[in-house]
C-alpha cells in the first residue's frame, strides 16, 4: 500500500502547484520563486556561513 500511497501524495502536490501557477495573481504581486533558484541561494548561503565558522575557528597567527 505504501507505494500507492505516495504516488497519490505526488500526484496531489503537482495537482496543487499547477492550480496555483494558473491562478490569476493582483498586478504588482511578486512572481513565486523557483524552487532550484531557492536551492541554491540556501547553498551559497550555508557555504558563506560555514566558511566564516571555518574562519573563526582557525588558530591565530602570534
């Protein structure tokens, strides 16, 4: 059952975001982003900050 399952759970999150894509947006109203765009803004996000712990962490020169 559990493949069905999550098939139907698939099928319903696409069914979900075509509708909203067709929905008529109010003139001004920001374009939604795209998930891959969103995917690597976080990327390039948590490699700046984990370069910075990196950096914080690294031993003093005297």
């Amino acid at each position: 059952m559990q493949p069905s399952r999550s098939i139907a759970t698939t099928t319903m999150v696409a069914l979900m975001a075509a509708h909203r894509m067709v929905q008529e947006r109010p003139s001004g109203a920001p374009a939604p982003l795209d998930p891959r765009l969103v995917r690597r803004i976080m990327d390039r996000l948590w490699k700046t900050e984990a370069a910075a712990r990196t950096e914080s962490r690294a031993p003093r020169p005297a």
